[in-house]
C-alpha cells in the first residue's frame, strides 16, 4: 500500500518558494512562522534572522533591488505591523520583494483571534496584490500568482498571508501540483514590444528634434536595459539625466550622463530640460518630482514622450503629449538603429557639466578653507577618495543624501568610479542605509561597502548594525554628526517667526564606541585632514566600523530652494 508523504502547510511554502529559485529569506523568527523555517532549513534556504522585522523588510528590499530577483521577508502578526513602513520602501523603488506574513488561525477569523489584525487590508494599499491563503492545497498556486504579480508589468513588491493554522496543518507533499501550471519554476517575464506605427510616431519625433534628452527612471533597472540605455546615449548624442531618487542607471562618471533631472541638485538639468524640444522620459512617472508633467519643470513649447513597458506606468503618465508601451529594451534597440547624431547639444550639456562641478569644487574650498568645522560636502568627497572603482557607496539622511547626490556627481565628473549607489527611494525613509549596506556586502563579499549616514538616519535604522555583526558582513559607515536632524531644523528657521528650530535636537552620542562595545571598529574624526586616514582604517579593519564625523550643519540646495522662511513647512 502507497501511503502519500504528508508535511506542514509551512513546509509547502518553503518548498514552492524554492521552485521558484528564491535565493534568501529574511525574518525576525516567531512561533507563527516556525513551520515556514522548518521548511527553510530542510531545503537548506539561508535565512537571515533580524533584531527588527523593518530591517528584515529593508534588508530583502535591497538585496532584491542589487540581484534583481525576489526576496522574501517572513514575518508574523506583530511583526507584520513593524514591517510596513519597508513595503512603503519598496514599493517606492518598484522591488518585488515577497512580504509572507503568518497570521492569526482562519477558523476563528473575526471572532478575535490570537493576534488578529487585517494584514491583507493594510497592506493592500502598499502593495501590487496582497491576499490571504484560505486552503492548504492552494498554497504553491498563490506563491504563484504573487510571484506573477510581483515581476511582471509594473514590478513591485506583494504581501501573502497564511493563518497559523494551515502553516501547521499536514498535506500531501505534491498538494496543489496536479493542475497547471505544473512547472512552477521562475519563467522569463513578459515583456511589452512596440506597435511598429506607434513606435515610428516616436522616432519621427526623435528625427525632427534639434534638442532632444532622456530622463531615465527605474523601469530601465528593472528591464536591465542600463547598458543600452548608456550605448544609446553615447551613439546618438543624446544627453541622459536619471530621475531623482531612484537607483542610479549609469555610472556618474559616464560620459553620456549628466546628472539628476532635479533643478536643485544638478542645476545645469534646469537649463537643458527648458531648452529640449523633445523629452524622452524612458521607465518613469510624471509623479511630484517631474511636476506632473507641467511647468515650470517642463515647458508648454516642447513635447514630452513617455515610454513604459506596462499599461500599469502608462496610467501615471496621462500628461504626456505622446506615450508608447514597450520595453525599455526593445525601445533602445530602435533607437540604436537611428543615424543621426546631436552632437553640439550633447557638448553643450557636457560643458555645462563641466562648470557647474568646477563652481562645486571652488566653493568647498573656500568654505573648507575658512572654517574649521566640516562640512557635509566635503565629507563625501573625501570618503570617495578612499574608495576603489568596484566599491558601494551608500547613503542616507536628510542633508547628508543631498550633500552625498551633488559630491558623486562631482567626484564622478572627474573621474570617481564607484561598484554601485545606493539610498533612500522617493519616500525618503530614514535608517535604511546600514540594511542596505549589509546586503550590498552580502551579494558583494570583496568589496568594501561604505555608508555616509547621517546622524538622525542612523538613529532609525542603527539596531540594524547588529544583522552585520551577526552575518559578519563588515561594512565601514561614516556618520555625519551634526548633532540633530539638520534637515528639518534647517526648515524651521526658514519657517517659523522665531527664526529657531524646535526639537530636532540630539545629544553628543559617541556612536564610535558604541560600535567597540559591539566588538566593531570605531573612531572619531573632528578635522577633516582625519577623515581620509580615519576611513582607511576602519576599511583595512576587518570589522564592522564606525567612523564618527563631526560635522556642521550645512542646508543643501534644495531644501534652501524649497523652504521659502515662514511659508512653507516642507519640502513640496
């Protein structure tokens, strides 16, 4: 007599998410969760266990974003609830992290269960599919469907919830696998190709332009079209700025790209946005930070194209005078096909470049020069300079991410090549910055991983430290120590009557030895000719460091341009 193998509801999860080649999973471990870890172990999945379940949020989000492919965060009742502000996170940078929540036990649902919360509800908002699993035989068809959701389209991250009860209930080993799909492994993700007319509308437009640019946006990450995106720029002369906030798509130091489409940040982008008679915005929306597709960040004279490779994008982008569904991709392959060049527009870019770096450098140095306290620009330069051309910089903060975009521009203009950028999406959640530093270690292992964070940033997300110590991942994080949350006291003395700012205050902390007492590396930096030989150190240690800079507090560009004293609470 056969006798089927019968295993925990728990166990078919792990399992499915194996087929699919989930590679880590990231948890803060709980007795909710325990039959899914128990599947984990025995299909020998690495699980990251985390002081806090944002981190273990964040921590999947990044990982997810640098490998481009799905990561899970496991997470029960509680923890569900401490691990929303990461799918805020994600959702931001459009990362298809799998959020799985073990929830409270389905045949009691309503009446009050152990822990009972409406995880789906919350977590719809925030998410592309949220849904909760209500039979153990459909338990690889929903990892299905979520994983589907997740990548395909419009990318983003998705939440499933199981109830206690059907994670620790038993089923046949091949529950669920007798209807189709009966190959649940990952499939290559479908993707939109153009309709040859609509696409000839666009490279008519691109044919007849005399100033044409790009704004590229994260939909080229995730279509891993980078490369062609920079071929493209480098073959037709076209000048590339990428849309503030999301993941850089070309190195700074490359020579189609410009800097950030943000007035503020990269003011030369103001210049060549109002001048272009034709903006091709390539895997972005016309969200706040590109006004919506209005003036005055784009003019009424020029004509704006949008191209998305999911209707989902599209939707967003209503304000363009042309859109076209296709892959960024396939779009870059017709764009390679074109002869034309716009060789004096693209100088003309590079020049601009050119002198707006320069004024950058002479300014610091004169402010480097006339005042003994450091400021947070030259802090960044500095670090970079201790970086070699496949080594991550991270960064996180108010002022100190705002400071960090404008001195990787200026270091990359001149030659600074870097492995990779990472920082806080288009929400700017603070204290994401050692989770992401930790996965860049992971999935980057010989490389040093740096991290400029500001004080308060580091505040919200330094329990995360202990993950790094833990998985021995040693990164070296810089802290930007002006003592507050300078970003925002920056905003009150424009704001408030007084002229002063208002509990944004912090205490000398001596993060350096809090970093020894954790058996780190830690130093303290009070002279900026210290911070080169200080970052050195704490590189060359082995060890997870903190480099502890003291610092002024510096308003950057754009929250001067955006706080207007005593008419706007906050940057719009």
């Amino acid at each position: 007599m056969n006798l089927s193998t019968k295993i925990r509801g728990g166990i078919l999860l792990a399992n499915a998410f194996k087929e699919k080649g989930v590679e880590h999973v990231f948890t803060l471990a709980g007795g909710f969760c325990n039959p899914a870890l128990e599947g984990f172990m025995e299909c020998q999945m690495p699980v990251v266990n985390c002081p806090h379940e944002q981190i273990a949020g964040h921590l999947a989000d990044a990982h997810t974003r640098i490998s481009r492919k799905p990561t899970v965060c496991l997470v029960g009742p509680e923890g569900f609830a401490n691990a929303v502000p990461a799918m805020l996170e994600a959702a931001g940078e459009r990362s298809p992290v799998i959020f799985v929540t073990g929830s409270s036990t389905l045949k009691r649902q309503g009446a009050g269960g152990f822990k009972e919360i409406d995880d789906v509800a919350i977590a719809a908002p925030l998410v592309k599919y949220s849904v909760q699993i209500t039979e153990g035989e459909r338990i690889s068809e929903f990892v299905n469907r979520a994983w589907v959701a997740a990548t395909s389209g419009y990318p983003g991250p998705v939440h499933i919830s199981i109830p206690v009860d059907i994670m620790f209930s038993s089923y046949d080993a091949n529950a669920g696998l007798h209807e189709r799909p009966f190959n649940r492994s990952n499939r290559e993700i479908a993707r939109a190709w153009p309709d040859p007319t609509a696409l000839k509308r666009v490279i008519n437009l691109l044919e007849n332009a005399k100033r044409p640019l790009i704004i590229a946006g994260h939909g080229v990450w995730w279509s891993k079209s980078e490369q062609k995106l920079e071929q493209v720029g480098k073959k037709l002369r076209i000048p590339i700025f990428n849309v503030p906030y999301h993941a850089k798509l070309l190195g700074e130091e490359s020579e189609a790209y410009m800097g950030l489409a943000d007035f503020h940040q990269y003011h030369p982008s103001k210049e060549a946005i109002h001048e272009s008679d034709l903006v091709l915005m390539i895997g972005g929306r016309l969200d706040n930070q590109m006004n919506f597709g209005n003036p005055p960040f784009f003019t009424t004279d020029q004509t704006l194209v949008c191209v998305n490779g999911s209707h989902e994008e599209l939707e967003y982008n209503q304000a363009a005078d042309e859109t076209l569904l296709a892959d960024p991709g396939a779009f870059f392959d017709a764009l390679s096909q074109i002869s034309m060049t716009w060789a004096d527009w693209f100088v003309l870019q590079r020049e601009r470049r050119q002198k707006w770096v320069d004024q950058w450098y002479k300014h610091i140095a004169e402010e480097t020069a006339g005042n003994s306290k450091i400021h947070p620009l030259q802090l960044s330069l500095d670090v970079q300079n201790q970086m070699g051309e496949e080594d991550w910089l991270i960064f996180d903060g108010g002022n100190t991410h705002f400071w960090s975009e404008i001195a990787v521009n200026m270091a990359g203009w001149r030659g600074q090549q870097l492995g990779g950028i990472m920082h806080p999406g288009n929400y700017s959640l603070l204290g994401v910055g050692v989770s992401f530093g930790i996965a860049a270690k992971s999935l980057h292992p010989d490389r040093n991983i740096v991290l400029i964070s500001g004080d308060g940033a580091f505040l919200s997300g330094g329990l995360s430290i202990e993950a790094a110590f833990q998985e021995n991942k040693p990164i070296t994080i810089v802290i930007d120590n002006n003592g507050g949350l300078d970003c925002i006291s920056q905003q009150q003395e424009r704001l408030f009557s007084s002229g002063r700012h208002f509990a944004t205050d912090f205490r000398d902390i001596p993060f350096h030895t809090m970093c020894e007492g954790m058996g780190g590396y830690g130093e303290l930096v009070e002279r900026r000719e210290d911070i080169g030989p200080a970052v050195r150190r704490a590189m060359d240690s082995g060890k997870v460091a903190i480099v502890n800079v003291k610092c002024r507090g510096v308003i950057s560009p754009i929250v001067a341009a955006t706080s207007d004293k005593r008419d706007k609470a906050s940057i719009e």
